[in-house]
C-alpha cells in the first residue's frame, strides 16, 4: 500500500482509512447493481456475437449507460451528504473546499461522458 496522493487526484489512502466514505452504508446495494451491470454488459456482447438487430443492441447500450449514471449520481450524492458535510463540518475550510471541487470535476467528468 502507498500512501500519498495518487496521479489522477483521488483522496489519499491515509485518508481512506481514517475516514468511512459516504456509500459505505450502501455498499451492498452498490455491488449488487454494478452486478447488473455487468450482466447487461455481457449481455451486450453475447447480442453482437449472435448478430443481433444493431437498433436492439443501440437499447440495451442507453440502458446500460441509464443505469451507469444512477450509480454516478448515487456515488455523487453520497459524496455531497457524507464527505463534504463532514469536512464542512468539522470547520476545515480548505478540506470542504476541496471536496467541493472533487464534486465539480467529478460532474464535469459525468458531463461530458
């Protein structure tokens, strides 16, 4: 295990261990839809393996992609309820500072995707 700040900006393992994330509570169901997920992913390629009706296929990607983003939005929503309160709370401006910008660059990202 390395302990610093990895190259793309994510908290730092330190912090991961002293401090739960806010899906923590939810992890189970989290699991569970990546799970589907997964399931629809193969899915996915079993359909263009069998040469399926691209239009078909084209429906099975948006929901996949639908069901992507809820757990974007979920993971996104736990950030804000969980860690940004907690930094806000405990007084540390530049610590809420910080994961506020965590959740603008993580939106961004979603965005654009």
């Amino acid at each position: 295990m390395t302990l610093g700040t990895s190259t793309d900006n994510t908290a730092t393992e330190v912090d991961a261990v002293a401090h739960q994330h806010g899906y923590i509570s939810d992890k189970d169901r989290y699991l569970a839809r990546m799970r589907r997920i997964e399931g629809q992913a193969r899915g996915i390629a079993k359909m263009i393996d069998d040469e399926k009706y691209c239009i078909d296929i084209l429906t099975q990607v948006s929901a996949m992609t639908r069901a992507l983003q809820g757990v974007a939005t979920g993971l996104l929503d736990d950030h804000l309820k969980h860690c940004v309160l907690d930094a806000a709370k405990q007084g540390d401006e530049d610590a809420a500072i910080a994961k506020i910008q965590e959740a603008s660059d993580a939106i961004n990202r979603l965005v654009r995707s």
